[in-house]
C-alpha cells in the first residue's frame, strides 16, 4: 500500500513517528509532505492511503479537499487531546476538517468531540500512537526535588505569577528548575519573559516530554494532554489555570469537577514544598489515566494500524 503522511508542523512528525515505522517495517511504501509549496508537485492519485495528525487547516486541509474528490481515504488522528470545553468558539472541534474518519486518545477524548456535536459515526478511539513509548520510561523521585514547569501558548491563566512564585521559591529552597516552552511558542510568542529564566534553569527544546515527566517530583502545567503522562507516571501536579477564568469558566468548571488536581484559584498561597508533600491518589491517577488515553499495553500502533487496514479496505469495496 501507498501511504501519504502530512506534516505541517514538525511536532506532527514527532507524534506519528511510531505509526510511521510501523507501516515501514510492514514493507507498505511510504511518502511524507512538510510543506506546502510541495503540493502541486505530487501525485495524489497515487496513494491509496492519507494519513494526517489534524485535517483542519494547512497543507493537511488543502491535501485532504483533494482526497475527498478523488475519493482517496484520509485518516486523522487527533494531535492534542482537548482536556476541557472552550466553547463553540472552538469551531474547527465541530467537524474533523477535510478527512474521512478521525481516531481518537481515548472515551474522554470521546466525550469532548460529543460535547462540540462532532458527528459521532466519524470517530473511533484506537489510542494514541505516541503513548506507547510511555512504557520506556520509569518513575522516579530525587534526593533534591526536581520541578518541571510547563509553558503554554493560548490561554494565560496565572502562568505569570506562578512563575514568579516558582522561580522565587526554587531559589530560596535550592530545588531544580526544568522549563519547557511549548512548541507554538516560535511562532506565537511567549507568556513567560525570556528575562525572566535563571541561568540555572535547564530549558528543554526536545519534544518528548516524558522522560522528563518521569523523571520529576512535581509538573506544574495548563490543563493540557501533558497530563496523561502525569496520570500514567503517578506525578504530583498543580495547574495555573484558575477556576474562575474569564471566557473560559463553563469548561474548567467541568473539568476540576472531573479531575481532582491542585490549581491556582489560591494562587497567593501557592508552596512548593506543600505540594511536593501532596500524596498522589495512585487508584484514581489510573482512573484517569484510563479515561483519557485508553490503553497502556504498549498497543496503540498496532490498533491504529489495524483499523487502518481495515478502514482502506472497506472505503475501495464501497468505492
């Protein structure tokens, strides 16, 4: 079979990588778009396969017009999992952009595109590709605390005065510091003032978070799909998105509704070594673990992977 991968940005790449590998090691031939000037010089007529990380917008959207009128199958996976409801303003959560089908993390992941009316018949949870390399990875605490600050691009919350409370604090108490930007950071700019960032803060370019979640005593993020792997490694964590965010009170209402995790609506009273003390809730940890990316079996390529096959398979008998 032939496989057109699209990646518009390079994190796409990144989270598809597995799935990638998997269809080469099963000898199907394989082409990959990075760009969209790249367009007119393919051949789309000769994939019997798309496959993207989001059909909403880029080169993914403009390939995917052109699959559906020459009644090639697209697959989409989603690339973020939206952990809480931003309103219909989210419109492009409404649809799954130009492709066929989209396979999603998880029955959260499930719940979410239901709460945004995305038509249901076109999707299916498979789990997440990426999330099998969290099986490479062990858990582990450090005799000097280790925190991983988390950056974000879109919604602010109090991510400035937490910051500013962390880097404070982690001074005073002589902890590590680890931060990471988001990757729209390079194109959208940063909350956080690169002034800002000690020398002795260790800034991680590398995307694969893991590792470095593993390895942490304490993740302070957004309430973003960076918290699967928290849930899967057991990590104290605290959020600096409040309750009370304007524009934004409806999902986040639901969401610590939900999820029961530490975050800024006491943003004043924030104490690292409060929070580092906070024992974890192992049982509900796997709770949401299981709720919001499936499986941990190692299996998510092999399923997506599966249900491509067999998806391809079906299009062409009904085509």
């Amino acid at each position: 079979m032939k496989i057109l991968f699209l990646y518009s940005s390079p994190i796409y790449k990144f989270n598809l990588k597995n799935l990638y590998s998997y269809f080469k090691l099963h000898n199907h031939t394989i082409d990959c778009i990075e760009n969209i000037e790249e367009i007119p010089k393919r051949d789309i007529k000769k994939y019997n396969l798309i496959i993207s990380n989001q059909a909403w917008w880029n080169l993914e959207y403009e390939i995917g017009q052109q699959a559906l009128k020459l009644k090639i199958p697209h697959i989409t996976i989603e690339h973020g999992l939206p952990m809480f409801y931003q309103s219909n303003r989210q419109y492009y959560r409404r649809t799954i952009g130009n492709a066929d089908v989209k396979l999603l993390w998880s029955k959260y992941n499930l719940d979410i595109m239901k709460i945004y009316k995305c038509p249901s018949e076109k999707l299916f949870i498979t789990g997440y590709p990426r999330f099998d390399n969290l099986l490479k990875y062990k858990s582990i605490t450090n005799s000097k605390p280790k925190i991983l600050f988390l950056s974000t691009w879109k919604i602010s919350g109090d991510i400035k005065t937490v910051w500013r409370k962390v880097i404070e604090q982690t001074k005073i108490l002589n902890y590590d510091l680890l931060v990471k930007p988001h990757p729209m950071e390079e194109k959208r700019g940063s909350f956080l003032d690169p002034q800002s960032i000690p020398d002795s803060v260790n800034i991680i370019h590398e995307n694969n978070l893991f590792k470095y979640i593993a390895e942490a005593d304490l993740v302070i993020t957004s309430p973003t799909s960076t918290l699967i792997p928290i849930f899967y490694y057991k990590k104290p964590v605290f959020s600096y998105y409040p309750l009370f965010m304007k524009n934004y009170f409806k999902g986040m209402y639901r969401f610590y509704r939900k999820f029961k995790i530490p975050h800024s609506n006491l943003v004043q009273k924030f104490d690292l070594e409060k929070l580092l003390d906070l024992q974890v809730d192992k049982e509900l940890y796997d709770q949401y673990f299981k709720y919001t990316s499936y499986k941990d079996d190692g299996n998510n390529t092999k399923r997506v992977y599966n249900f491509c096959l067999k998806f391809v398979d079906e299009y062409y008998r009904k085509n």
